[in-house]
C-alpha cells in the first residue's frame, strides 16, 4: 500500500470517528477532512474524486461559515487548483473571483493572499486567452485545408 493509499484510509476511519462525534455533517472538522481527502486524490491524479470532495468541503463551510470567511476562501482555491486538471480553466476562473471576493472584505489591498489571488486570476486569464487563440487558429488552418 502506498503512501497516498494510505493517507486515504486513515482519512477514512478519522471520518468514521467524526460521525460518531457530532450529530450533524455540518461540522468545521468534517470539512477539514474532506479538504485533505480532496487533496490526496489530487496527488493520485484523481481529479474527479478530488473535485467531488472538495466540492462537499465547500458545501459544509458555507452552510456553517459567514459567507466571508478565510476558511470558504481557501476552499475555491482548492477548487480553482483543480478546475484547469480537468481542463476547465472559466471553472477555475470563477473559484478565484470568489476568493478575490471574499479576500477584498477582510483583508487590506496589500495583504499577500489578495495580491497572489489577484496574480493567478491574471494567469488564468492569459491562459484562456491562449486558448482561445489556440483555437481559432486551429479553425483557421482547418479552412484552409479544404
């Protein structure tokens, strides 16, 4: 058993423990477990696991967090990393303008997280550009050939 396998199952069994715990999955601590389940399946290249826990860590803290809380903030940058994995790169997009979002309302203009979400919003920008770019050269060449 490998490593990452490993992590997995003794995510698993911390879940197990944490539903006899609390009576509700809404729990802070539960979202935490599913962020760290979410990050191992991204070290696996298992981005669709990895999506769909990180999806269920977003949906309990914002059921359980003001809307302008670090800890929502930090899951759509877990999101938005693994959106342009899955070749999605407007998905990825849309989990950093919220974070941005969340970041103008409670932090200054030169905190280090608004000016490094402000720096992959750009690069994601300039990435979906190329594509598109990409693209239409491709349509272009394609004409050209009949």
């Amino acid at each position: 058993m490998n490593a990452n396998d490993s992590a997995l199952e003794m995510y698993s069994k911390a879940m197990k423990i944490q539903e006899k715990l609390v009576s509700s999955s809404n729990d802070p601590v539960t979202a935490d477990l599913y962020q760290k389940i979410s990050g191992v399946y991204l070290k696996k290249g298992d981005y669709d696991k990895a999506m769909d826990a990180a999806r269920i860590a977003l949906n309990i803290n914002e059921q359980i967090l003001p809307s302008v809380h670090p800890f929502i903030a930090e899951s759509y940058h877990h999101l938005g990393k693994i959106y342009p994995l899955n070749d999605d790169l407007n998905g990825a997009l849309e989990c950093f303008v919220k974070k941005m979002k969340i970041y103008e309302t409670i932090y200054p203009s030169y905190h280090r997280l608004r000016i490094s979400t402000k720096e992959e919003i750009a690069i994601i920008n300039k990435n979906i550009k190329l594509m598109e770019t990409k693209t239409q050269l491709l349509g272009l060449l394609n004409r050209g050939q009949k």
